[in-house]
C-alpha cells in the first residue's frame, strides 16, 4: 500500500481522537493533551502531499470518513466492488499513489 | 442496552495474552503491543496500529491509576474490536495520574466503522471493572489465561 495511504489513515485516526474526546472524558480518561495531539497531526499532515492532503480534507468534509476499510473486495463506504487490478497491490500502479472507489470517490484502504 | 458480558469476553483470545512484558519504558511497551496485537494476521499494518495507540496517549494517558492502563484507539488498521490483556512484572511509568507504575494492560482497538458500537461499553467496562482490587489480583495473579478469564468474567459481572 502506498505510504500516502498509511499517513492519511493515521491522519484520520487522530481526527477520530479528536472527535470522539468527550465519550473518552465520560469513562474518565484524561485528554489533556489535547494540544500535543493537535501538534502531532500538524507535524503529520505536513508530511504528506498537498494535493493529496487536500482531498482528503475535502472527502472529510463531504462524509463522515474519507477514508474507508477495503472488506471483501468491497469498499466499505457504498459497497462498490473494487475492480482487481486495484486489489493486488492496494495502490494506483500509473502514480504509486492513492487509490479511490470509482462510485463515490472515497480514498480506499487495503486491510 | 447493556452489552452481555459474554459479548465482552469475546472480543479477547489467549492468543492475544502477553502474560510477561520485555519492554520496560512505555515506548518500548507501546510497539510490544502494537506488535503483539500484529500477531493477529488479520492485522496488516502493525506500523499505523502502533501510530494510533501512540497518538492516543498524546491526547492523555491512558493511565487509569492502580496499577492498570487501558490503550486504545480506533483505527483503519484493524478489522474489528479486538482485546489485548498484558502484564508487566516490574511495572512500567505511564504517566498515570496517581503516579504509579502500570502492571495491567488492557488493549482495546476497533475500526471506525465499528459498527455494533461495542468499543465504548468495553472500555466502560473495564474501567469499572478495574476499580476493585480482587479483580485487579485476579487478573495480575492468574496463572494462565483460564485464570485472566475468569477474573475478567467477574470483574464484568460486577
């Protein structure tokens, strides 16, 4: 799989963090660090492509994931089956870069 | 709706059961995890596994005190909720808010899409859980995975 594709699924992982910090506070876990997560997706966010970042931001904004798990050659955001020659190497093979579901464009993530 | 005790028992597996810890700092014990947890082949990115516990304990750590931490995250990495039980003879600094060293973990990782919503009510359970020391005994105490069942079976049931 594409590293792209590993920084922005760590990158939504954070977003998650984010997001879901006040169920967190509810069980009792401290989220104090708050501003060093913060930090943290900054530093990665500036690792990763601009083009790609700002899809990403984009699909984020238009579904609640951008990016979604590959599970039984489906993507898991619309049930699209994934055409083979996406599946084998969990990349585009013509850019080495991103592979997206060709129904709704999310950015698709080889478990 | 309250999940079935039975329910939370199932998302752990012996072979997810670290009755020793190697590592003695909590990076250290962060990639044994991560690692551990990639023993599971169907985990295949160990790397952004071990990212998002990492960055979960940039948010704070998940240090609930007495002895016990509980990482966890959500993440694309795994393909379901998943458990982890590991123990530390020595105890390791986790920045826990009591300051005392941690010798239980419990890890807990689910994806996003999770979607029978069990990741909350099983990391509610442990930290309730966890508040009784029989049950934390039990568990630091068990001599092999039968006996960390068991005590997690009554450490659910209240």
């Amino acid at each position: 799989m594409a590293k792209v594709t590993q920084k922005l699924a760590a990158l939504q992982d954070i977003d998650l963090l984010i997001s879901e910090r006040k169920a967190e506070e509810d069980l009792g876990f401290s989220t104090a660090g708050l501003e060093n997560l913060e930090e943290a997706r900054a530093k990665l966010a500036g690792e990763v492509d601009g083009r790609f970042l700002r899809m990403y931001e984009r699909l984020s904004k238009r579904y609640d994931r951008a990016i979604v798990p590959v599970v039984g050659h489906r993507c898991l955001g619309c049930s699209l089956v994934v055409p083979t020659s996406k599946r084998k190497s969990g990349e585009d093979r013509a850019t080495g870069a991103l592979v997206t579901c060709e129904s709704c464009g999310r950015i698709l993530f080889f478990v | 709706m309250p999940v079935a005790v039975e329910e939370l028992l199932s998302f752990f597996d012996e072979a997810r059961f670290v009755p020793s810890l190697r590592a003695r700092t909590k990076a250290g014990v962060l990639k044994e995890l991560a690692n551990a947890l990639s023993n599971d082949e169907e985990i295949r990115h160990p790397d952004v596994l071990q990212e998002a516990l990492e960055a979960r304990e940039k948010l704070g750590s998940t240090g609930i005190g007495k002895d016990v931490a509980i990482p966890h995250s959500r993440t694309l990495s795994v393909p379901k909720l998943k458990a982890l039980v590991a123990r530390s003879k020595k105890g390791i600094d986790w920045g826990s808010a009591d300051g005392k060293p941690v010798k239980l973990f419990f890890v807990v990782v689910a994806p996003p899409q999770e979607r029978t919503n069990q990741y909350l009510p099983l990391l509610g359970a442990l930290v309730s859980g966890m508040q009784l020391k029989p049950n934390r005994e039990a568990v630091a105490t068990a001599k092999n995975w039968e006996g960390v069942i068991t005590a997690l079976e009554s450490a659910f049931r209240g």
